[in-house]
C-alpha cells in the first residue's frame, strides 16, 4: 500500500481526493435526504450498477490503452450478449441451473468470436486510418442492433429466473433482496480482481501494459504485438457479454440496454482515464453511486428520472473541466 | 546441404531505399557488418543513421534493397520476426516502458523462458545498480539509469545483433565512460552496430564505421584510418 | 481538355487587356462551372420533369400526385445534404470528429418553435441592445481577426432583426434567427470547453452533450415546453409564404425553389470559405495541427470558427427540414444520434474532404431510400430468429474458415493470381468463399430438410438501415476516400500519367 501511494503523481493524489471526498459526500447526502435504510439500498443499488458499468468499461479501456481504438460497439457486444444468453436460456431443455450456466458460457463465447473475427478481418486491416477504425466500431454497432432487432423482435424480454440458490432471498437495509444481485456485485468484483491480476501478476500482462505504452517497441522485442491487440479485443468484448447476460435475470432484455450501458461506460472511461485500469474501477463506482443517488433525488423530490439521466454527463462535463486528460489519465 | 564458406559479416545491407510516409529518406545505403565487431554510423542530424537501424529492425521496412542477416534475408519480414532471429534493437532516448518495474522491464524481453536466469550474472555484472533497483518503477530511474536499462534489455535474449540508437545521448559523461564500458565488454560476446553522434565516444568504441550523408552511405572503413583522415571528418560530419 | 484550350487560346487573342482579363474570368467561371450549373437546372426543373414522367400535374389542388410528392422528398434529400456538408466541414476539412453534430441540427427546430409557441411578445428591443453590448465588448477587448469577423456576423443578425418590424410578437424570423444565434452560442461554449481536449475526449464529449440534450428534450419533465417524445406541434405557427402545404397556389413548389436556393448558398459559402486564407488555415491544422501552431496560427480560434460555422449550417438546415415535416411537428429524433450518423455516413461513403461527395451521397441515398421505400422481397426463415437463417450462418463459418486459413491458402492463392496486385487476391478469396458456401448450401439444403422454414416477406425499409451499414463499412475498407474520392484521384492519376508519358516523349529524341 505504501509503495502504490507513493508511486502515485501528483495530478493521481488530488484525484483520489476527490474521488474520496466526492463520494464521502455523496453517501451524507444520501443519509441525510434520505433516511439510513434508504440510504443503504441506494448505495447498494449504485455500487451493483458500477460492477456492470465495469464490465464494458474495463474492455473499453483495455482496448483503447492497447489498440487506440474507441469501440463503439462495445455496447452492442452486452446487447447481442444478453439477447443470445436468453434465446440459449429459452431453447434448453434441462435444468435451470444448466441453463443459467451453459446461457452465460455460451454468449461470452458467441460474443468473443464476434470479436475475435471483428478484430481481425475489420479493425487490423485499418491500423493506419485510426479515424476510420472508430468510425468503422460505430457503424458495426448500428448494424448489431438492426440485427438483433431483426432476429428478437422489438419487445423487451421478461427476466429469466436464475437457479434457485441465487434466488433466496436476504434482508438489507430492510429490503428483502434476490442473492443473485450479491452475485452480480460478486461477478464483477471477481472480474476487477481478475484482471488486475492478469495485468499485473502474468507475462501476457506485463505485454499488454507494455503494449499500451509502445506497441513498437514491444514488436522490436520479438513479441506479436497483433495477436495479443486480438486477444485483449476478445477480452474486451467477453467482458460486456458477461455484463449483458448477468442482466438478463436482473432487469430483462431491452434493445435500448446496449446505448445505456455505452454512454455509461464511455463517462466512466472518460472520468476515470483513458488506458488507466485503476481509473476505470474507481470511476465505475462513482459513476453508479451518482446514478443511483440522483435516481433516488429525483423519485423523492421530483416525480421525474431526468436529473438521473443527466447527472452522468454533468460529472462528466465537471471532470473534463477540472482534468481534461481524466482523473488517473496519462495527462500529457 | 552444399558447403558455404561462412559468411564474411554477420549483417548485410545492400542499397536499401527507404521511404517514410512519400519521403524518400534512405536513398542507397550499404553496411556490411562483420561478427564480433563494434561499427558505427556516423553523420550528421539527419542523414538517415537511424532509419537505417529502423530498417534492419523492420520497423520501416525498405522498398528496395536487401537486408541479410546471418545468410538469411530479413527484409520485408515483420519486426517481431526479425527480432526473433537474434537481433536486438536499443531506440534512442531510451524507450523504457515507464510503467513497468525493471525487472518487469526485463522480464518482457525473454524470448525463451529463463532467459533472465541465465543471463542474470552478466546483466548486473555490467549494471549492478539495476539489481538494486529491481522492483522500481521505470519512470522513477534517472536518464543514466534508463539509458543502462534499455541496453541490458537487449542482453536479456540470446541476441548475435544488437543495433544501439545514440546510447549517449543527454547522458553525463562519468556515466558514457561506464556505458562505453559496458558496450566493450558485451561486444566480446555480440556484434554491435551503433550510431552515433558523439565522434569522441564513436572513435573510442568503434572498430569499423561506415558514414551516412542524406541517406546514401558514402565512406566505410576501419575507425582506425578514420581518426588520421581530418579532411575526412570535417567534410562529412562538420566539426569533429 | 480539347475546348478548354481552344477556349483560352482565342481569349489571348484579344488586343485589350482589361477586356482579355474580364473574358478570361468569364470563361473560367463557366469551364469550371458548368456542371454545378448543369445540376442546378436540373434540380429546378425537376418537379416538372417529374411531373411530365408521371403525368401527374406539378402544382395540383390538393397535395397528392407523384410531382408534389417528390418535391417534397427532394426539398428535404438537399436539406440534408447541406446537413452532410456542414458535417465535412467538421471532418473533412478540419479533422474534427464530433458525434454531437445532430444536437445544432435538433436545435433549430426547437428553439424556433419553442420561442415561438411560447413567448408571447416579441423581444426584439431587448435583443438589440444585448447584441450591441456583444458587439461593443467584443469590439474592445478582442484581436483584430476576430474582431472584424464578429462584427461582420453581429451585422448581419442586426440587420434582419432591423428590417423587420417591431412587431407585438415575435415573428418567425426573429425566432429563427434567435435560434441561429443561441446555436452559434452554443458552439462557442462547447467549443471553449470541449478543444481543449484530446481527439478522443472530445468526441466522447460531443457525444454525451448531445445525448443530454436528446434525453432532456425526451423526458415528460419538460412536456409543456418540448412535448416530450410526441414531439412539439407547431401547426399554424408558421408563416404562409414558407409553409409547402398548400399546392395549389404552387406553395409547395415555391417552398422547393426556396430550398434549392438555400442549398446553392450553402454550398457557395462553403466553397468560399474553404478557399478563404481562413480556409487554407483549417485544412494545414488537419494535416498537422502541431506544425500549425508552431507556424503562429492560434489553432484554437480557427477550430473554434469552423464549428460555429458548420453549428450554423446545421441549425438552419434543421429549421428547413422541420418546416417540411409533414406531421408539421419537431420530433426529439432530430436530436438523437440518427442526424448525427446519417452526415457521417454520408461524409465517409461520398468523400471525406471534397465538397462535392456528401452532396452526391446524402442526395442518392436518401432518394433511393424512398424510391425502394415500398419493395418487398421475401427470405426462407426459421423459427428461432437469426440462429435459423442457417444459410447465413453456413456462409458466415465459410468466411471465417477462408480468414483463419488465409496463411495456408496464401501459396495457392498467389500461384492462381500471379502478379495480379490487390484487387485479384481480394477477388480470389471472394470467389472462393462463393464457390464453398455454394457447396456447403447445396449439400446442407439435403441434409436439413425438417427445419420449420417458413417465407418472411421483408420490407426494403426495414432492411434499409442494415443496407446502409453494410455499404458504410464495405466504403470504409475498399474505399478510403469515398465514391467522389475515388472518382477525383482516379481522373487525377489518368492526368498526371498522361503528362509523364508527355514527358518522356519530349525527354527522348
């Protein structure tokens, strides 16, 4: 812990405060405007909105730190993701814990191929035009979401039922609340640790840090630099599916849940730092604690979810201005 | 397979034209590298040294020309390939990975595993301060420091090349005696192509030399002759 | 070429200089013209000819009939090509990549109406002087450029405001004025803020602004002012002469001259800009911003300035599409990011950085829309939605197994093609994947005959978004500089070897 502080810069310290006594503020807010138990659901409620925001975040960040490009369709990889965990969920015929599990096993897959070919065929050809590779993620991700439209229709899909062990039911804060939440928050907590030990602790993760700050030099030691630009995509891409079907017994399918989670993702990206997986982690957390907060600010004071919405981009706007580089960014 | 007699150099580079971007940057350069030996480019800002390295490296491949390295001809293959065969490459101003402790910054370098273990002895022989340093942050280390690191990197492979960008650059000049040291004592195991802009340390290194100006090698030859030739010198690389 | 050289061979015949310097400008003017001209006839004999095709009448009493029809679709296919040349403004010539871009075009249809709807007297008064306190703080405190520009634009908006008389309410072109005026404010801000950013921030940024904007405007809080996601109903609040409903009395066509009149303006301003010095400026900071500012160029005011510009274009396009709404509504759509993809697209499929492609792709894309608007074609499908479309799926496994085996496959492949280049390797992995996936359907369409298929009709329009995807991303990897582009540089080479083979003809004895 002592070396991790010290290491940090400057610009890194003040940000850890704000971050602190921001989010030190919200939870006051919270107790005080709203009363101890609502306080604490609304806090348990955001911090389970940040691990899924994380979830797209993190392969967002990774793949930007790494391969510079700004992939829009991450958003659409959580959709397709969702969607095809229920149409598998749906077409089983066995038990609902082997469902539940083969849904989860089989959208990360479905998704990561979607990435791995995405990758490959689409994005490496366009490593000189950075500008056409965003362009191109952003088109890929219309094309998606017509698709998914095309094969599932318009309505929103009801939540599944996870398998009965993630169902019981546990008092917080005077709210009986499905263990399967816990699992979420669990999922994401053990995807953040996860990661943090696959940068930090394997040699595929030394390369990849390395990657993010000169992919050249990393080719001039004898490493493909491109295979490991392919796997961090799929990682990334992984990532968001597991989000996107970790929802589905949560709240549903929608089609709108793709954009949601995109901007939300992209706040978290840009207040927490391009390339900057603690910045990513942090930020997810604060982004779904001010979701949360503003949701519960504007049902108790306003009748209206407007202010939640917005609050997002506000700390966002706010962020920019005070660190345009974003609060753990490489700031040059 | 029929008998060759063995290579005269250990590097070839015939006549390469390089272009970056429609600049056509190299415009005809030739280095003949024989093994064991330290060689120098030498020229002034500009004149191609380093697009020259970047060349063998693979990293701005030429559009014409060849580049043959152990009797295997390395251009147009891909960087990491290149570097696979046994060549390390040193960027100027020491490209170190900011982010990642020195020994992380060694441990990328490994092409086989173990490599750091078995090369262990030789690397803090010639820079015993990494050893000290191991578990610390890159961006923490000072120019000389980094500059020590970005060298031992190369050492860290089993390595025939190493291609060295202006080692001693921005570096003072107890720590270029120490740096030069340290290159003598590596050459005796692996060639050493080098540029360089300081003359004094490239005459005190370098065994052969080959000058480039506005990307045509002009003038090769041992450094030994260079160093009497102050006609020489002045024409091609302004003050000595 | 031929009569390009006859043309001023003759012009240096002439005696007078001035004269021979007047002609000389009248003929580049034409030579270099003629083919915008060409377009621009065209276009306003179009409803006739439309009419003449359709034998349909081209100002009947009522709004029905082929010819009333296509004015309309036409008015809002160039409405939305001044759209797409104002966002190449942004991408093309100035490298900056805004994903906001529908925010200014939302924007004045809303602020026109809203002020219009909801405030009840006019604020011209207050207006003037607040514009004169701008102007006469901007006059003191700002360099020399910007003041001359600001002044210039405060002009122009003063004048209109002028001329129009104080009226007891506010009339419609105060309102659209305001609502170009608060666009122009609003760039500015977001500009202020937003050019300080990284590349990528910055589109980020655009983004989420614009996304604000759209929920906001959305949201049920605001119904009274916006009208939420019914959109905001402005019926008879606009003015007779610009209202295209009545076509009897030619209103409509009188509407459509009007706008192809706006959009020759738009694309001369643009033009003019862009060969401005201010213009030359804009295209050296795409090409190396850096070098620009060390050069001198305060980079941040000439960005600053074409967003504004291009904001501005936007906004009164945005005005001009809503007042051919048919449902005479502004929807919160105008805001979301359909207006900002659609440019894009545009930009991308007809020419990044020429002025010409964007017009070329929002007008032939946004006809062919509507033209295929009502074709059907129907599709074997299965029951479990895209998973059963099992052709496609086998199709998508060829590819995959075509991509993942390409090393092996690439001695094969250049033994079949030889020296061919690009192209031909391109074209044998395309024929191959053909030539496989036929296989593996005609050999699957045996062995699975007891899937549930059943015919499903699909709509062109449905598809037509997914159309548009795929074109968007077959130009972006074929086609890096778009059909307009491509065409441009095709004809430049021809030229620059026509004048090396002249070269070295004259070089050899």
């Amino acid at each position: 812990m002592q070396t991790y502080l010290a290491s940090l810069t400057p610009q890194h310290r003040r940000s850890w405060l704000l971050v602190v006594v921001y989010v030190a503020f919200l939870l006051a807010l919270s107790w005080l405007d709203f009363g101890f138990n609502t306080a604490g659901q609304t806090v348990f409620r955001g911090i389970l909105l940040g691990m899924l925001v994380f979830l797209v975040a993190s392969g967002l960040s990774l793949i930007f730190g790494l391969l510079d490009v700004l992939n829009f369709a991450q958003g659409a990889f959580l959709l397709i993701g969702a969607y095809v965990g229920y149409d598998i969920y749906q077409s089983l015929d066995a038990s609902i814990e082997v469902r539940f599990l083969a849904a989860i096993g089989g959208a990360v897959l479905f998704v990561a191929a979607i990435g791995a070919i995405m990758e490959t065929g689409l994005i490496r050809p366009l490593y000189e035009r950075p500008i056409f590779q965003i362009v191109l993620t952003f088109g890929l991700a219309a094309i998606f979401l017509d698709l998914v439209e095309r094969a599932y229709g318009r309505n929103p899909k009801q939540p599944l039922s996870p398998p009965p062990l993630l169902d019981e039911k546990f008092t917080l804060f005077q709210q009986s609340l499905s263990v399967y939440r816990l699992f979420i928050i669990g999922l994401g907590l053990a995807m953040m640790i996860g990661v943090y030990l696959l940068l930090n602790r394997t040699r595929i993760g030394i390369i990849i840090r390395a990657g993010v700050q000169d992919p050249e030099m990393v080719q001039a030691l004898g490493i493909n630099v491109r295979r490991v630009f392919t796997l961090v995509f799929i990682l990334g891409s992984a990532l968001a599916a597991l989000g996107g079907i970790a929802l589905v017994p949560y709240q549903g399918a929608t089609l709108e849940m793709g954009n949601q989670f995109l901007i939300l993702a992209i706040v978290v990206v840009v207040i927490g730092g391009m390339g900057s997986y603690e910045g990513t982690a942090v930020a997810s957390i604060v982004v779904g604690l001010t979701r949360a907060v503003a949701e519960q600010l504007s049902l108790e004071h306003f009748d209206a979810p407007v202010l939640a919405e917005t609050s997002i981009l506000l700390l966002m706007i706010a962020v920019l201005l005070v660190q345009p580089s974003g609060l753990f960014g490489r700031g040059e | 397979m029929s008998a060759t007699p063995a290579p005269a150099h250990i590097l070839e580079v015939r006549g390469i034209h390089t272009f970056i971007g429609e600049f056509h940057i190299l415009e005809g350069v030739t280095v003949e590298v024989p093994p064991g030996s330290i060689t120098v480019l030498l020229g002034r800002n500009g004149a191609g040294k380093t697009t020259t390295l970047r060349s063998i490296i693979g990293l701005a491949p030429p559009r014409a020309g060849e580049i043959v390295f152990n009797s295997v001809p390395i251009h147009g293959l891909r960087a990491h390939k290149i570097a696979q065969m046994g060549i390390g490459y040193v960027p100027e101003k020491r490209i170190i990975f900011r982010d990642l402790t020195v020994g992380e910054n060694l441990l990328i370098a490994e092409r086989e595993k173990g490599d750091l273990d078995r090369k262990a002895d030789l690397i803090f022989g010639l820079f015993p301060d990494l050893k000290r340093l191991y578990n610390l942050s890159g961006g923490h280390l000072s120019g000389g420091q980094q500059q020590m690191l970005a060298i031992a990197r190369a050492l860290v492979a089993d390595n025939s090349l190493l291609l060295i960008d202006e080692p001693s650059e921005g570096l003072a000049p107890v720590l270029i005696e120490h740096m030069m040291e340290a290159i003598r004592q590596l050459s005796a195991s692996t060639t050493v192509l080098l540029v360089e802009q300081n003359f004094q340390v490239a005459s005190q290194l370098a065994e052969r030399y080959v000058i480039i100006e506005e990307g045509i090698s002009v003038h090769s030859g041992r450094m030994a002759d260079l160093v009497q030739d102050q006609a020489l010198i002045t024409t091609y690389l302004g003050v000595a | 070429m031929m009569i390009e050289r006859t043309v001023y061979r003759s012009i240096d015949r002439i005696g007078d200089p001035a004269l021979r310097r007047a002609a000389e400008s009248l003929a580049r003017l034409i030579l270099e013209n003629w083919f915008y001209g060409l377009v621009v006839v065209l276009l306003w004999l179009f409803p006739n000819i439309v009419a003449d095709l359709s034998g349909s009448e081209v100002t009947p009493r009522r709004p029905t009939g082929e010819s009333t029809f296509w004015q309309s679709e036409m008015a809002r296919a160039l409405v939305l090509a001044c759209l797409a040349m104002s966002y190449n403004l942004l991408f093309g010539y100035n490298g900056i990549i805004s994903f906001g871009h529908a925010l200014f075009f939302g924007a004045g249809g809303y602020i026109t109406f809203i002020l219009l709807a909801r405030v009840d007297r006019s604020y011209q008064q207050e207006a003037l002087v607040l514009v004169l306190a701008v102007v006469l703080a901007l006059a003191i405190f700002a360099r020399p450029n910007v003041r001359r520009l600001v002044t210039l634009a405060v002009g122009g908006v003063l004048l209109v405001l002028l001329l129009v008389p104080s009226a007891p309410s506010m009339t419609f072109y105060q309102a659209a004025a305001l609502a170009v005026l608060g666009s122009a404010g609003l760039s500015l801000l977001s500009g202020v803020v937003t050019l300080r950013l990284r590349g990528i921030y910055f589109t980020m940024f655009t983004l989420a602004l614009a996304e604000m904007f759209f929920v906001l405007v959305k949201s049920g809080t605001f119904r009274n002012i916006t009208g939420a996601e019914d959109g905001l109903g402005f019926g008879d609040l606009l003015p007779d002469a610009l209202n295209p409903t009545p076509t009897g009395d030619g209103s409509r066509l009188q509407m459509y001259r009007l706008t192809i009149v706006f959009f020759v303006i738009v694309f001369l301003a643009i033009r003019r800009y862009l060969n401005s010095p201010v213009g030359r400026v804009i295209v050296a900071i795409r090409e190396n911003e850096e070098r620009a500012r060390t050069i001198g160029y305060n980079t941040f005011f000439y960005k600053l300035l074409t967003m504004m510009f291009a904001g501005v274009i936007a906004t009164l396009s945005g005005v001009l599409f809503v007042i051919w709404a048919t449902d005479k509504r502004v929807h919160p759509e105008l805001l979301s990011l359909k207006f900002t993809v659609d440019p894009l697209l545009h930009t991308l499929i007809g020419g990044v950085g020429t002025l010409t492609g964007p017009v070329v792709a929002a007008l032939g894309l946004s006809l062919g829309e509507t033209y295929l608007r009502n074709e059907t074609f129907t599709l074997e499908t299965g029951v479990l939605g895209l998973m059963a479309m099992w052709q496609f799926a086998v199709a998508l496994v060829v590819a995959l197994l075509v991509l993942f085996l390409r090393r092996a496959l690439r001695p094969a492949i250049h033994r079949l093609v030889g020296e061919g280049g690009r192209w031909s390797v391109v074209g044998a992995y395309l024929g191959l994947w053909i030539a496989l996936s036929a296989a593996a359907l005609l050999i699957g369409g045996q062995i699975v005959p007891d899937l549930e298929l059943r015919d499903e009709t699909l709509n062109v329009s449905d598809l037509w978004d997914l159309f548009l995807g795929i074109v968007f991303v077959v130009v972006v990897m074929l086609l890096p500089h778009g059909i307009v582009g491509t065409w441009n540089r095709f004809w430049i080479t021809r030229r620059v070897r026509r004048m090396e083979r002249a070269l070295q003809r004259d070089k050899a004895p």
